[in-house]
C-alpha cells in the first residue's frame, strides 16, 4: 500500500493536543511526527487518510503533500505542478480550485500563482486524459493546495473537503461560536475525558455555553463518537477511493460507540443568559446525537448554582469586548464587575471545581482575584488567548476536583 507525505493544518496553539491525537489514532510515537506551529505533518497510507478524517477532532483538514521543492517564479509553479500525477487523483469530470497560501512569497500576486498552478493541472490532464476540469471556486469537488514560503512551493491535495469543524451538527449558532476544533483543543488541554481513574465521572460545565459548543464535543468524546460520523469527505471523489473499506471503517467506528445509558444523569452541562443560545444548544446537542448526555438551561453565570453535587471542570469562553458584552444581572456594568461577581460566585458556590477560562485578555487573573495555575496559549481564528486554569478552594481549603 502506498505510503504518504500528510499534512493536518491547526489553529494556533493546537499542534500539541493534535500531535498527542494523531499519536493516539495512528499508533504512531509522538517523535515520528512533525510537531510545527501550523500542525503535524506524518507518513500514512490511504487508511490512515480516512481513519484522521474520520476521527481527528482538532485537525482542519487532512492534506497529501504531493511536490515539494524550490522554486523563484510563477514559472517554476506552473512546472511543478505540471510534475504531479494529478490523473491517478481525479477525472477531469471534477471540479477544481486552486487556493495558494504564502509566508513572505517574494511573488507580487497569489492570484496569479494560483492561476499558474491551476492552467498546469488542466493542462497535464486535457494531454493524458483529453479532456480539462473546470473551476468551482464555491464547491469545489477537488481543493489543490499550493503553499508559498520565500523560496519553497509545497503542492497538497484536500482529502477533506468542507474544512474538519463542520461536522454536520452545528446549523444553530450565535454571534461568536467556537469553532468545534479549537473547544476539542481546549478540552484536550484540560485533559477532561468524563471519567476520572477510578472510572467515576467527573461533570463538565459551560455556564456561557452560547451554542453548546464546550458541552456537545465534550459528550461526543465521553460517548466515543468519531467527530466525522455525520459528514462527507472530498476523498469520496477521489479514484483512490474505495467505497467498502471507507464502510467498514464507519462501521467499526458505530460499533465502539457508547450509548448513554437510560435513565443516567447528564455528563456535560451548559446555561446561557439568552434563552435564545439554550434552544440552538439543545437543537444542536439532538443532531449531533448526545442530547441523553447533556443538558442545557437558561440562566445567569453569575446566578446558576453547580449542576451536580460532585465537583468538576467547568470550562468557557465568557463574553468579552464589545461584540459580546455580558448580560444579565451585571449587564452593562463592565467588566471588571461582571468578572468580580462571577470569581465571587465561584468562590462561593463552586469550591473544589477546576475552572478553565478562554479569554485574550491579559487582565482577566487580575479582574477575578484569582492565580491561574496554568497558562495555554490558543488562537481562537486571529485572536491570540490564553486558556487560563484556576483551581476554585473548597470551604476547607482544599481544591479537590
Ligand atoms: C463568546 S460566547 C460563547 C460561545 C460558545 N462557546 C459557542 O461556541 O457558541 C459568550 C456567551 O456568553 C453569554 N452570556 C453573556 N452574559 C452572560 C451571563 N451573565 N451569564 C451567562 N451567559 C452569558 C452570551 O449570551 C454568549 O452566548
């Protein structure tokens, strides 16, 4: 079986929780990947392709890298490109687009280096196959990556498609939702899998849940559902593609699913302000299939009371700056109010809990009163934030979760 060159694009900060993700689905030691700053680069076959697409949770996309070299003009694009045996990938019958991504790229337009590599393509498939693909640039069959450092060209295929955050579940959404693939990160980063060692589960709270973003990735881990399992994939189009082998994968994926037993209480819970969020959150939490294992209610963070009587992880990304001011009680107060009233609560109510907070704003220990014990660095799309962990004292004094 041929073995491949992959490349999983990240967001920022994710290549760490991804790296341990990859390790963990291809049985491959973390020092056999590429750890860079954008994502992790491994050597796989075909059913690994569809294995990562099918279950990586922080992964953007899973791209094969099919030409790497230097190159100094859009020329040397054009022949690169015409060097890649794009006829073993796809028919001219697909639809094509070429996005060009660069890093300091001495050439003057992107625009045109994507049209060099595209006119390559056609042009090596109307010769081996007589006939060109068109361009989609909306919906695309087929997505070519070309990536442009100062003096490097790395030309990628697109086994994904529509990019990994869209698992088909998530059509109900607020004004500034998680994307799925940075909440996996963070869940990731707080290491939170529903259970702890002993097998007893350890609940999960987003009292800002807006969409339900934290809670529904959240109980789709805890009931080992792969992220993929309701979307398609570009690799379906694609001439490697083998329809029976892609089944069973799916299927094998069902069958080591967890269903949450009847009458069991929730693992994952969320509260929003806006009663709005907490009926897209409970639409959201049914498509996606856990809506057994969460659940979700209005209310006020500075108000809502813990959900269960044991300690857990309460985890979110509260509003902040103008585009989301908090509301509710200490609506239009600001936010050094609002975050003093919520470490309050906290402090009062959720003794023993770890909180773990995604915020860009460097102040936000200082507004809680409160050390962060832990500092992990996230891009949440170009916004640099830091997850930030603070251990909540329980009435003795303890933190105990
Ligand atoms: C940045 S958004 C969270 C987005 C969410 N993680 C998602 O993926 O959809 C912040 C959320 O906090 C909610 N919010 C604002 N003030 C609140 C309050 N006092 N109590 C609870 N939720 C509040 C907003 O309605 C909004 O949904």
């Amino acid at each position: 079986m041929p073995v491949f060159d992959l490349f999983l694009p990240c967001a920022g900060g994710s290549a760490p929780f991804l790296a341990d993700e990859v390790a963990r689905l291809t049985g491959q030691a973390t020092d056999a990947l590429h750890v860079g700053r954008t994502g992790v680069g491994l050597r796989g076959d075909w059913e690994t392709v569809l294995r990562l697409n099918l279950h990586s949770r922080i992964a953007q996309r899973v791209l094969v890298r099919l030409w790497e070299g230097p190159y100094r003009h859009e020329d040397d694009l054009y022949a690169a490109a015409s060097d890649v045996p794009w006829e073993a990938w796809f028919t001219p019958a697909r639809t094509i687009k070429v996005e060009v991504t660069a890093q300091r790229s001495p050439l003057r337009s992107l625009n045109f280096a994507a049209l060099r590599v595209k006119d390559a393509v056609c042009d090596r498939l109307r010769a081996r196959c007589g006939a060109r693909p068109s361009v989609d640039t909306a919906h695309p069959d087929v997505r070519l990556y070309a990536h442009l450092t100062t003096d490097r060209l790395t030309l990628s295929l697109d086994t994904s498609g529509e990019p990994l955050f869209k698992r088909g579940w998530r059509t109900d959404k607020g004004d500034a939702p998680l994307k799925e693939t940075l909440a996996a990160a963070m869940i990731a980063a707080t290491g939170w899998t529903g259970a702890d060692a002993n097998g007893e589960p350890v609940p999960l709270f987003d009292p800002c849940c807006g969409s339900g973003t934290l809670v529904i990735e959240a109980a789709q881990i805890a009931l080992r559902q792969a992220p993929g399992r309701q979307r398609r994939f570009a690799f379906e189009r694609l001439l490697p593609h083998d329809a029976a082998r892609w089944a069973a994968l799916r299927e094998q994926a069902r069958a080591h699913e967890r269903p949450w037993p009847a009458g069991h209480p929730p693992l994952a819970y969320g509260s929003d302000v806006a009663f709005r969020m907490v009926d897209f959150a409970r639409r959201n939490a049914e498509r996606a299939g856990v809506g057994a294992a969460v659940e979700f209610r209005g209310g006020d963070a500075l108000q809502r009371l813990p959900p269960t009587a044991r300690p857990g992880v309460l985890l979110l990304n509260p509003p902040y700056g103008e585009r989301i001011e908090a509301a509710g009680v200490a609506g239009g107060l600001g936010a050094d109010v609002f975050y003093e009233r919520l470490a309050a609560h906290w402090k009062t109510h959720f003794g023993g809990w770890t909180a773990w907070v995604l915020t860009p704003d460097r102040d936000l220990p200082r507004r809680l009163r409160l050390q962060a014990s832990r500092r992990v660095p996230l891009f949440n799309g170009p916004i640099e934030c830091r997850l930030l962990r603070f251990e909540l004292q329980s009435r003795n004094g303890n933190s105990d979760s």
